[in-house]
C-alpha cells in the first residue's frame, strides 16, 4: 500500500486483529467499542475499505458462506504485512504531530469581517455547545470507567475531553476580551479587506565567525 492507511483502514485492521470476522460483523462491533466516535465511517465505506485492503494483500479472505436469504458474508483475516502496516501507521500517529485544518480556525482567520459584537455572541453560542458536548461526554466517560471498563480502552475519549476542555477555555476568554474591548478591529477602517497575515521570520544563524 503506497500510501499511509486511512483511519478506516487502520480501524480494520484492529478489529481483524482480535480474530477473522465478516465486514458486518465489523460494523458492529466498531458501534459496540465506540470506534465511530474517533473514526468517521459509513456502510459503504467500510466495505470499500476492506476491498482496497485485500487488493493490497493486507487481508486475505478466508471464506464466503450464506445463510437463507441473506447476501453471501465473506469472512476476512489480516496477513501478517497488514499486522505490520497497522502497526507502523500507528506509531505515526501517536509520535508524529500532523498539520490539520479544523473549520473554527478558518473562522478564527477571518474574524474581522463580521462585527466585535457579532464575533462575541457567536463565541457564546459555540460555548454553551460545548460545555454541553463536555458534559455528555464526560459522563458516558465516568460511567464507563465505574463498569469496569479499562483505562486504555478509554484514552480517546480522555484526549476529546481534554480538547473539549482547551477550546472553552479559549472560547470563554476570546468572548470576554471582545466584550470587554481588549481585542477589538472597529478602528480599522478596511475590515472587511482581506489583509497580509503576518508570517514568522526564519530564524538566522547568527554566525559571526563567518567570512
């Protein structure tokens, strides 16, 4: 597989790993271990997923059976380079921070085209929306853990409420700045062109030695 594996594929893999299974066994228990809340899937892109992985020799199929009237069920296993691929992409993603482009920071880029006051009451909207996201997931978080669910097999929903956590923080102080007029843009007059963002510098060596 030339390129990295895509969340999904990762996905299948893991589940390939606790033993051969049918894609709509897999679908299940993804629903079963909340694996669709950290990874985006639908029905037909699993199946995809699973045929693009085959293509590639990181699962094999083992057998096709059906029963009644239900469409054939073809039961998957992974191969030992697809153990080894699902296992090298995930010590890309948990030692190698990748740049992503999350929609509110595009908001935040331009967000001197609309009005200070309308920038704030949008910030508090967002913030009641996530101290409501934060709640529900930290109760299905705390209720889990009190089942006897294992710490690692929570650590995503620690790391979503951890962000959850940063973000209102953020939204709740950027709200209090513009109310308070801390940060403000009325006085610029151009506010609705787009203007040259400031850029880092390249650090230089500063290397008097040399000629």
């Amino acid at each position: 597989m030339s390129r990295p594996l895509t969340p999904l594929a990762l996905t299948v893999l893991r589940m390939l790993c606790d033993g051969p299974m049918h894609p709509y066994e897999m679908q299940q228990r993804i629903r079963d271990h909340a694996y669709d809340q950290a990874v985006k899937i639908t029905h037909g892109s699993l199946y995809h997923s699973v045929e693009r992985l085959a293509s590639c020799g990181l699962i094999e199929p083992l057998e096709t059976s059906r029963e009644g009237r239900r469409p054939e069920r073809t039961v998957y296993a992974v191969t030992t380079a697809g153990r080894d691929a699902a296992q090298f992409r995930l010590a890309e993603l948990l030692s190698r921070p990748t740049e992503e482009f999350p929609l509110f920071g595009t908001g935040l880029a331009f967000i001197n085209l609309l009005p200070e006051s309308e920038v704030a009451r949008h910030l508090r909207s967002r913030a009641v929306a996530l101290e409501a996201a934060l709640a529900g997931h930290q109760t299905a978080h705390d209720s889990l853990l009190k089942q006897g669910i294992e710490r690692y097999k929570l650590i995503d929903q620690e790391w979503l409420i951890a962000r959850l956590r940063c973000e209102l923080d953020f939204v709740r102080g950027l709200g209090d700045d513009l109310e308070s007029g801390r940060l403000t843009w009325k006085d610029n007059e151009t506010r609705a062109f787009c203007h040259p963002r400031p850029r880092p510098r390249p650090q230089l060596n500063d290397d008097k030695g040399a000629s």
